[in-house]
C-alpha cells in the first residue's frame, strides 16, 4: 500500500514540513514509501505506521545513522529511520483518523 496514493494530503503536509526543516532526502523516501501494517494506541493516542522506503532509500546518504525526525510542533508526527538512514516508522499523534483510512483502503 503506497503512502502518497493511499494518504496523499498527509503525506504532502509531511513534505512540507520536512522541506521547511531541510529533510528533502526523507521527502524523497515517502514519496515511494509503502506502508507495511499500522497500530493505534488507545492509551497514547498515536497511530504508528510502518513503512518500507522507496528506492530513494537504496543509496545511504553520507553521514546517515538512526535518528528521531521531529515535525510534531507541526503535525504531531515523528519519523524514525534506520542507521542507513531509511524511514521505518511514521508515529501520528491522534491519527485514529488515518488508521480509519487505511482500514478503508485496505478493505477496497
């Protein structure tokens, strides 16, 4: 399930953000990230969404390593990716909204 077909408006808002904060290399990885499953949290209201990058991600980028991406002030969302560099996880703060529409869509 494609990220930028499956939650288009969410997946530009997240582009914008992290082009505002100089992250074009994670812009390129969701722009052909597929999400592999999601949680939702009740107790934390964050929706987790695991995802696989696209080929942007093959080639790490020099100086990757695991980090923590913070656009949450802008979107209550924080990226977390692997020591190559890749996006793995995508946390949403009160994303039962999206985890809805990935039920639907997967449902089609």
């Amino acid at each position: 399930m494609n990220l930028l077909d499956t939650l288009p408006d969410f997946e530009r808002d997240m582009e914008g953000a992290l082009l505002q904060i100089g992250r074009g290399d994670i812009v390129d990885q969701l722009r052909e990230a597929s999400i592999e499953r999601w949680e939702y949290d009740d107790f934390a209201a964050t929706a987790s969404l695991f995802v696989t990058p696209g080929e942007a991600a093959l080639a790490p980028r020099p100086g990757a390593r695991a980090e923590t991406v913070s656009i949450y002030d802008e979107l209550g969302v924080i990226l977390e990716t692997d020591e190559r560099g890749r996006v793995t996880l995508i946390e949403v703060s009160g994303g039962r909204d999206l985890v809805a529409r990935l039920e639907a869509a997967r449902g089609q």
